[in-house]
C-alpha cells in the first residue's frame, strides 16, 4: 500500500482528481467526490475495469517514484491560443 497526495477539484459538470508527484499524467472523474477518487486509485493501480490503460499498465511500476510537492501553488496564466 502506497500514499498517495490526491487534489479533487469541483466543477460544474462533476468532479476531477489527480496525484501530486508522479511522473506522467493520472486523472480520475466522476459526478461525485467519492466516484473521482476511486477512479484516479484506480488508474493508478492495476485494478482492471479502469476507464482508460491503468498508468502501471502503460509506463511501468517504477514510473510511480515518489517525488513529493514541497509546496502546491493554483494560479492564473494569460496564454496565447
């Protein structure tokens, strides 16, 4: 069993979660905070019935270092599109 630092943020259309430190992109969505949660667990895991490949799956258990946030920081950005 690994601990993992997860952030769920609300939207108006459900609710989306991923970990802070790992390498790559993990994320989990559902209509509640409960049913993000368990999708981002199990995308991380091998758990199978995950809505997309499991991360371990696709790049390997060791891509899942633990490199820990000394600080978390939300902002805004102006970006040309």
């Amino acid at each position: 069993m690994k601990q993992f630092k997860i952030v769920i943020e609300k939207h108006a259309d459900g609710y989306m979660a991923y970990p802070l430190g790992v390498v790559g992109a993990i994320v989990g969505q559902g209509d509640t905070y409960e049913e993000a949660l368990a999708d981002v667990k199990s995308a991380i895991s091998l758990q199978e019935g995950c809505a997309n490949a499991c991360y371990i799956d696709v790049f390997g258990k060791e891509m899942l270092e633990d490199i820990p946030a000394i600080e978390v920081f939300i902002t805004k950005a102006g970006v040309a599109v």
